[in-house]
C-alpha cells in the first residue's frame, strides 16, 4: 500500500459551470480523500511558472490565458497510488478519447476546457504541491 499525495486543479470552465461539487464527489468516491483545498484566481506570471514545462509548445499562451480567465481551485489529493489513481479518474488529456464515466469524458468542454489538472508523477506531484500549498496548509 502506497499512500501518495498529488496535485489536482479544477480549472476555469469547471468553476464558471459550477462543476467543483460534482468533481469533488467523483474524486471522494474513488477513495481519494482532498486534503488542502483552495480557490483563486491565478496571474499570468504565476500561470505561466506552473506550466513552464510547457513553454516551447504551440499551445502555451492560449493555455496559460485559459488557465487565467476565471478562478480555479488547487487542492492536495491524498490516498493509496493516488498520482495515478486521480490520472485514471480524469481520463485523457483530449475528452474525445477520455473513458466513459471519466471527469473529463463527462465535463471537459475541449482539449484546453479539460476540467482538471493532475500531477503526471510523484516527483512532480511534489513540485506542483509545494508550488501551491506550505506544509501547514496540508491536513490529512
Ligand atoms: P494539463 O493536464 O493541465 O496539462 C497541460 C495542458 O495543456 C493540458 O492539460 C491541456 O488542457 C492543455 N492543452 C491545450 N492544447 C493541448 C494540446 N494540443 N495537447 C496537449 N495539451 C493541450
């Protein structure tokens, strides 16, 4: 039994439908319980240090200008392998190919209206976390 933490994102289009309750419920009932939590509303520069793996992709400024367009809300997810366990709750990247019953196969809007951001590893799950949350903002 592995118990991991990893970072999820509900991102602008999940908090403008009012999305973030139905999302929660999904991720709770996968057995991932939602440790530190909070909503706001992310700068173009913080944005863009967030996604900097990302900077030389095509899609960068129109990501980064989404990730800005309303409030999001970061949260710690903890639970047993849960760096891929929220992966496979999300489902893929392009909702298109997402699995059924996957928040993104049942809430993304488009590829960059995807609902939500997860941590692809443990050891960026550490740097996303740390980039949002001090230590004493995260209760098991
Ligand atoms: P996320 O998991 O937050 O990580 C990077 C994001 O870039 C990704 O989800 C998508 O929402 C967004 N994105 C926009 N366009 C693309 C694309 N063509 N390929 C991959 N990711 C994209």
């Amino acid at each position: 039994m592995t118990q991991q933490r990893t970072l999820s994102i509900l991102k602008p289009d999940a908090t403008r439908r009012n999305l973030t309750g139905k999302i929660n419920s999904l991720i709770e009932g996968a057995g991932l319980k939602i440790v530190a939590q909070k909503r706001l509303h992310l700068s173009k520069q913080q944005a863009e240090a967030f996604y900097a793996v990302h900077k030389e992709r095509p899609f960068f400024g129109e990501l980064v200008d989404f990730m800005i367009s309303g409030p999001v809300v970061v949260q710690v997810l903890e639970g047993e392998n849960a760096v891929q366990k929220n992966r496979d709750i999300m489902g893929a990247t392009d909702p298109k190919k997402a699995e059924p019953h996957t928040i993104r196969a049942q809430f993304a809007e488009s590829i960059e209206a995807n609902s939500v951001h997860g941590s692809d590893s443990l050891e960026n799950a550490k740097q996303e976390i740390s980039f949002f949350f001090a230590g004493i903002e995260i209760l098991p």
